[in-house]
C-alpha cells in the first residue's frame, strides 16, 4: 500500500510539474494574442525572440515570410478589440529549451468572423523565459475548427 501511495504522489508531483512548466511555454502566446486583443505594441514585442520569423502559407501553397516588426507596428495602429484570434492549444512539446506548440484559431476583425487556421510555434527558452522564435500559420475562410 506504501508503495502505491509513493507512486502516487510522485506521479502527481510529476504531472503538477508538467502542467506547470506548460503554462510557462503558453504564456508568450497568451501575451501575443493579449496584445493583439488590447493593441499592445510593448506586450506583442516582448513575445518575440530577437530574430523572429513570422510565416504564412497562401492557399497555393507558398510561404511568405512577414517581418515582426511590421506586426508590431501594425497592432499598435489598431483601436482595442479590433484584433480578437481565439486558438485552442491541442499539442505542447518540449525538449530542454526548445518547444513547439499547435494551436487552431478562429480569427475576428473588429468582431467579425475574418478567417480561421492553425498556427505552428517553435519557441525557445532563454534567461529563464520562453519566447516565440518561429510562428507559421495557415489560413482560410471555411472548414474552421471549433474553438472555444
């Protein structure tokens, strides 16, 4: 019985671990569509690594490459609330300082629907905090999953 009882706990100490170091990995995402949401310059570059590539795939299959501070600039010229992308984190993995995290969103413009797609984060961890390093995301206006 002790045995089970100290498997227990250490399995639960291991899983309250997980959890925890998940919410450390989310939290520069959250941040990133926070700012979006409050048109927060400050709080959107501060989700980014030095370096970041921002990507999309076109409905053609190419990948054009956006630059992140163009991003920022353009959040910062948007009234709060315009900006509004609803994800649902269906994966997180992470390996030492190096995650990657799935996420499908519905996308809303000034609070209508605009599109809807999946974006891919790699993040890396550096001084103690973890930042987006890659994002790439696909988009379209049907087939949307359903995000809480």
């Amino acid at each position: 019985m002790n045995r089970i009882l100290g498997f227990t706990l250490l399995l639960s100490t291991f899983c309250l671990g997980q959890q925890s170091g998940n919410q450390e990995v989310e939290k520069p995402i959250h941040d990133l569509f926070k700012a979006m949401k409050n048109a927060d310059p400050e709080l959107l570059k501060s989700a980014f690594a030095e370096g970041a590539i921002f990507q999309t795939i076109t409905k053609e299959g190419a990948v054009k490459t956006d630059n992140v501070q163009d991003f920022i600039s353009t959040v910062s010229k948007v009234s709060k609330d315009d900006l509004d992308e609803r994800i649902t984190i269906e994966a997180i993995h992470v390996d030492g300082n190096l995650a990657s995290v799935f996420t499908p969103y519905q996308f809303y413009y000034k609070g209508k629907f605009s599109h809807c797609g999946a974006n891919s984060f790699q993040l890396v961890k550096q001084n103690d905090h973890w930042k987006i390093q890659y994002l790439i995301d696909t988009r379209r206006k049907d087939n949307c999953p359903n995000v809480k």
